[in-house]
C-alpha cells in the first residue's frame, strides 16, 4: 500500500529523526520547564498579586500623552506595522499633524514644543557602580483639558498612529497593555483564578499555553522535512520510477502530503500525551478536561504542520528546496516578530503563528475567538490548493511539458 511505504520511508529519515528530537526538545525546554508549580488560589492580604492591563482612562491618559509629547521632542517614534521593529521618523508635515493632536490633548502648542530646549529623555541607565537607575524625561508641563472626552482621547491616539504608520504604542490592539498596567486587587486575580479553575477546567488553560510553544517550532520545522523527502526522491531516482506507473499524480502527491503530515505529528502527540498527564498529575483533586490539550493541538497546531508542509512541497516541485526553505523561513519570520508586541491574544485572521503565552486570558482569547476560527480554517484550504496545484505542476512534469523553474546566482570575476 502507498501510504506505508512512504510512511516507512520517511519515519526513517535522517531528517524526520532530527524534527522529532527538535519538537520534544521544544516541548520539555519551554512548556515543561514552565510547569514546576500548581497555581493556588489567592489568599486575601498578599502583598501583590501581579499586574494586569486594565483600562483606566485616569492613568491610560495622562501616560500615553507623556510618551507622545517624548516621541515629539526626540523625533523617535517606535512602531511594529508589519511585525519588524521600525524607528520612525516624521516628516514636516506629518509633525505639523501630529503637533495638532499633542496641542489638543496636552494644551502644549506646536511653538512651545519646538522651542522647548531643556528637554531630556528619560528611561533606565547602568551608573558606575553598576547599580540600575531611572532618569525622568525633562518635558512641558501638561495640562489635559477638563473638556477632553476619553473616546476623543482615544479617536486622537487612532490619528496618532496611522501618522506613526500603524503598529505603534498607541493603537487600539496596544495602548491599553503599554499605558495602564495596574496592579492586580484581591478580586481581580480572584476572578482571573475561578475563570482557571471553572471555565477553563484548567486544562484549557494550560492547552493554550502549550500550542503557543509548540506552534512556534511547527510553523518552520515541516518545511525542512518536505523538502527532505523531495531530495530523497531525486537522488534514489524515485521520480522517474513514479513518472512510469499508472498511478495519478493527484494520488500520488495527496498521499504523500497526507503521510507526512501523519508522520510530524508523531512527536506533536507524544508530548500532548506528556502535557497532559503532567498538568493532570499537578491538578489530583480537581475536576480538569483531561482532553483539552488533544482538542486545542488538533485545531490550533495540524493547520501550522499542514501549512508548511504544503509549502515545502509546492516550492520544492516547482522550484528548489533551498527557496521553499527560504520561503517559509521569512514568512515565519515575519509572523513571529508580528507577534512580539503582544503574546498573549495576538491572533488575526491571517497570522501564521498564534499567540497566547499566558495561563490567563481567557477573555481575551474568546475575543479573538472568530478570528481564531478563520484563520486555522483559513490555512488549511490554503494548504490543500497548495498541495493540489503540487499535483498539476507534477502531472505537468511527467508529461514532459514542464521542468520547474530554476535560479542560479553567478558571480562575475574581473582580472584586473
């Protein structure tokens, strides 16, 4: 039968044996490693219970204006648009703009700020003894007009960022997490510990943090493993055994994918099996989902497999291993720095890793929910036309009509 002589064939490759020794290396230094200690509930009377992002115009307001007015006066603006660290600087008009928006929030006008001289900026510094010290910004004086809504604050900061270029500290996704962190009250973490214990089962929460981990390693490592199959069938000569039989492309290249993706989640599932009896084992008394993190896996980790599986495949068939490699690397790249402004809840329609490094936030979490939906959904389908159009280009080649596109880098010698 097809699918077990692939399976057996790949379950024995050197690459595959270095995935799986990479996925549980994954899992036992990061998801493991986290898990040493059972959360309890909080007792009444601790000295501090954490902090936690809540919105509170009387301190989101004042501390985003200060951070503006400072990203003003230095010319230094820092935003994330499409997951990369950008310093931005602005141009006169955008200043003349963002000066507008500094003047109504603040009562500052855009003369005083440029000509304001003794500013300073503020933030952490080594001394000579090596002791950690924080330096206070020197700027003008604010003054946040008593006639100043909160929804024209926050309609102002929208302006602020799409000046900025979108991406910044000051976006609706940011503002709340960067400009009012307070600290925890008695019933804040209480509440946030009956959501863990009730509505998560406990397991549902320790699922999300374990996808968050695993999804990183499983949006690039498939890659290498497809292309590896690829290379093992060029140089075993298998693709011309294959062109010969009577066997469809369609078949052929949709059981293999269909293999492949069985075989990486060989490790996928050993661990969730671990995690489980893990978290279970930390948790004896309480009634916890014990299929939690299997339901979560299923949903949150196969679409990453089958997404970079099908682009090893595809890439590989139509160009080379090296650029499908290539590929996927950037595109996992960019989805992890995309992500870096926010780890927990940081899942849109289109993002390749998602996010949620936290035991906590469920509600955040359930806000994203639909989005979280589409875009496994969405990876998915992308994945199955990726394998199908994999089927076409290789129907095409034992035709003989085509034979891949190739890219060669020369390099040019002078003799002087």
């Amino acid at each position: 039968m097809l699918f077990f002589k692939e399976y057996k064939k790949m379950l024995f490759s050197l690459t595959f044996l270095i995935y799986f020794i990479a996925v549980i290396a994954m899992y036992f230094t990061q998801f493991h490693n986290d898990c040493k200690e059972a959360i309890y509930e909080p007792l009444p009377g601790q000295e501090s219970y954490g902090m936690i992002a809540k919105e509170t115009p009387d301190i989101l307001m004042p501390a985003a204006t200060e951070s503006l007015v400072n990203g003003y006066l230095s010319d230094s603006y820092t935003a994330y648009p499409i997951g990369f660290y950008k310093n931005v600087h602005l141009s006169e008009k955008k200043k003349q703009k963002m000066a507008e928006i500094i003047t109504e929030i603040s009562g500052i006008s855009k003369e005083d700020l440029d000509n304001f001289t003794n500013y300073e900026e503020g933030g952490f510094y080594i001394d000579e003894n090596g002791g950690m010290m924080q330096l206070e910004s020197n700027i003008p004086e604010i003054n946040i007009p008593k006639a100043l809504t909160y929804e024209r604050f926050r309609e102002l900061m929208r302006k602020a960022d799409d000046i900025i270029g979108g991406g910044s500290e000051y976006s609706d996704e940011n503002i709340v997490g960067n400009f009012s962190l307070v600290q925890k009250t008695y019933e804040d973490a209480l509440t946030e510990y009956n959501k863990f214990l009730n509505e998560d089962k406990i397991t549902g929460a320790y699922a999300r943090l374990f996808c968050d981990y695993m999804g990183i390693v499983l949006a690039i490592l498939p890659v290498f493993v497809a292309v590896s199959l690829a290379s093992l069938d060029k140089k075993s000569r298998m693709e011309q055994l294959a062109y010969s039989r009577k066997i469809s492309s369609v078949k052929l290249i949709f059981t293999r994918y269909f293999t492949l993706v069985v075989l990486l989640l060989i490790p996928v599932a050993i661990t969730a099996l671990i995690a489980n009896f893990k978290v279970c084992g930390m948790y004896p008394n309480n009634s916890a989902d014990i299929f939690a993190i299997f339901k979560y896996s299923a949903s949150w980790l196969i679409p990453n497999i089958m997404t970079a599986a099908a682009v090893g495949m595809l890439m590989t068939e139509l160009t080379s291993s090296l650029l499908a490699i290539f590929v996927q690397g950037v595109w996992w790249f960019i989805s992890i720095f995309a992500s870096a402004n926010g780890l927990t809840g940081s899942i849109g329609k289109f993002t390749l890793v998602a996010r949620h490094n936290s035991l906590y936030g469920l509600d955040t979490f359930m806000n994203n929910f639909n989005d979280f939906v589409f875009n496994r959904i969405f990876y998915t389908v992308i994945s199955i036309i990726a394998i199908a159009l994999t089927a076409f280009i290789y129907e095409q080649k034992r035709k003989g009509i085509f034979n891949g596109y190739s890219f060669r880098f020369k390099i040019s010698k002078h003799k002087s």
